[in-house]
C-alpha cells in the first residue's frame, strides 16, 4: 500500500527517475456540413509537473501519481493484450489486426484508459473550439511519452541535456468520446 504523502529522493535532490506525459488530440466533425476540426497535441501533465517542481507540498502530487496510475494499467493490459495475440497464430501473425485488437482490448479493459477518456470529456468543454455546437462526433488520440534519465552508472552526464534521455512513446488510436 502506498502512503498518501509519499516521500523520495526526489525531494531533496536534482529529478530522477522518469517523466511521464500525458498528450491529447481531439478530431471533431459535422456529418452535415462535412467540416472537420483537429487540435494540436494538448500535454494534460506539464502544468502539473511545473506546479509540483515550484511546490513541494501540492494537491498536483497526488494528481501525477493518479495520471501515473492510469499509464500503468495502460500498460498492464497492453502487455496482457500482447501475451494473448502472441498465442493467437492469426493474430500473431497480421500486424494491422494485432494492433486492432490491442487497442480495443485497451479501450474496453483498462481503467486507466476509462478514466483518461472521462478527462478528455470534461477537458474538451474548456477548449476554445470555433463552433463547437456544429460538431456531432467527437474523438481522441493518446500519446504517452516516458523520458528516461540514464541509470546510476551514467549519473555523471548533464541530467539538464536532453539527448542524454530515452525518449519511448506509446500511442492509442482515436477513441469516441461522443
């Protein structure tokens, strides 16, 4: 069980460890007039993460660790999704009916992933979208992006550099929100 303030190195030294982000794409279209408007990749976990660097002490901990929460069940069963199709030979063996499979088993199964698409619901309505009413479908895309520091033996790189993180990405097709 996790402590409900959690304590780490973190606090007393230069970030460690991981960051993980969180982005959002909405696609919206009107059936009746045809028209399509897409958003730019929106990072729902930078002013979080600037609010938890300038404060210790807030509420925006809890919420990293919730997001956190969500991309672990993300990837539990994404990994389950994968150990299943690799038992499948027909889906083993078709790339573009593996990556279908997975990405509904995500969107049916994890929690994490029900609980991302309630914010991408409510964060939607925020958005200063030009005629938002016209729209009658609305979708999302997700992109998690972990950036790795280098491991204890590699410490004495310049953490602030870049190029000097792993950068992996893992993304979920576009998803009905309505």
């Amino acid at each position: 069980m996790t402590p409900f303030f959690e304590q780490d190195w973190s606090m007393f030294s230069v970030p460690g460890g991981s960051n993980k982000a969180i982005l959002f794409k909405y696609k919206m279209h009107s059936k009746s007039s045809g028209e399509t408007y897409e958003t730019d990749w929106l990072d729902i976990t930078a002013p979080l993460q600037e609010s938890n660097s300038s404060h210790y002490f807030s509420l925006s901990q809890r919420l990293l660790k919730y997001t956190s929460c969500c991309i672990n069940s993300i990837y539990n069963v994404a990994n389950q999704a994968i150990a299943t199709l690799h038992k499948d030979s027909i889906l083993d063996s078709n790339d573009s009916l593996a990556a279908c499979f997975v990405s509904r088993e995500l969107k049916d199964k994890s929690l994490g992933f029900q609980s991302l698409r309630l914010y991408a619901s409510q964060l939607i309505e925020t958005l200063p979208i030009p005629r938002r009413t016209s729209f009658d479908s609305v979708v999302f895309a997700t992109r998690i992006i972990d950036d790795a520091f280098p491991s204890y033996p590699n410490r004495s790189k310049d953490f602030f550099n870049p190029d000097n993180h792993t950068y992996t990405e893992f993304r979920i097709d576009y998803a009905q929100l309505y």
